[in-house]
C-alpha cells in the first residue's frame, strides 16, 4: 500500500502517527506554505469506483485482455430492481460501484488505490505537486493511504 511507500518499516498505526504529525506541521506554518490536505473517504469510494477506470487500472497492471473482460462482465453483468411504495421496479444495470458481498470487490478496489498512488506520484514527480517535508532531513510526503 501507498503508506507503506514513505515509511515502509512502519505499521499503519505509526502512519497514522506521521499524518497527525503532517497536521499539526501544517497548523503551525499557519498557512505561510499554502500546503494542502485532501481526505478521501474511502468507505465512500469503494462503492463509487468508475467501471472505466477499473478497466485502465487492470489494463496497466498487465491483466490479460480474456482476464479484464471475465472481471468486467461478472461486475457489470448484474442487473438491480427497487420496490418502490410496495411495486417491484422494472431491471436496471448500475454503471459503476463494486458490490458489497462480491467476494472480488475489496481486491479490486485495492488494485484501484494502488493506481491513484501511482498517479499522484507520477504528478509530483513532474513537478506539478510538491511534496512536504516537516523537516529538511525527512523523507517528502505526498500522500498517505490507509486500508
């Protein structure tokens, strides 16, 4: 996992313990280094997981073609009705999201977060993001994820 990338020797609990300490660095510049934080809720993001995106993020991992079609049709396969005020709503197909339940679903929304890792490390790399550093001899700091 991405956390693992800045101190890879460290448990998540101990990385929870460095993004307390990124915050309260933060707090203490009061501004002056206009850094910035973002939270994902990713509780949120494993049901709203874009099947095109899944499909890149298996693509770029080396997924064979036969492989990526399998996966994507068991996901995008199913179809969902609704009872509504006692009526049975006709089938629908959802668009996106990884079910609940799925027994496949927490690996790929995993593979998923590996990608994002890479890609905001890709975007630090050149330059359009700068890394933090708390101290001018600590490692820089472009994101932390927690699983």
């Amino acid at each position: 996992p991405a956390s693992k990338q800045i101190y890879p020797e460290k448990s998540t609990k101990e990385n929870a313990i460095v993004l307390h300490e990124v915050i309260h660095h933060m707090q203490k510049s009061k501004g002056k280094n206009k850094d910035v934080i973002f939270k994902l809720d990713l509780k949120k993001a494993y049901d709203h997981i874009d099947w095109e995106f899944l499909r890149r993020t298996l693509n770029l991992i080396g997924f064979l073609d036969i492989i990526i079609s399998l996966i994507m049709h068991g996901i995008s396969s199913t179809k969902l009705t609704l009872l509504w005020n006692g009526c049975r709503t006709g089938p629908f197909a959802p668009v996106r999201d990884l079910f609940q339940g799925d027994p496949f679903s927490p690996y790929l929304f995993i593979l998923c977060m590996e990608i994002l890792g890479i890609m905001i490390s890709h975007v630090v790399t050149k330059g359009s993001w700068k890394p933090l550093r708390l101290t001018t001899s600590s490692p820089p700091i472009s994101h932390l994820m927690f699983y």
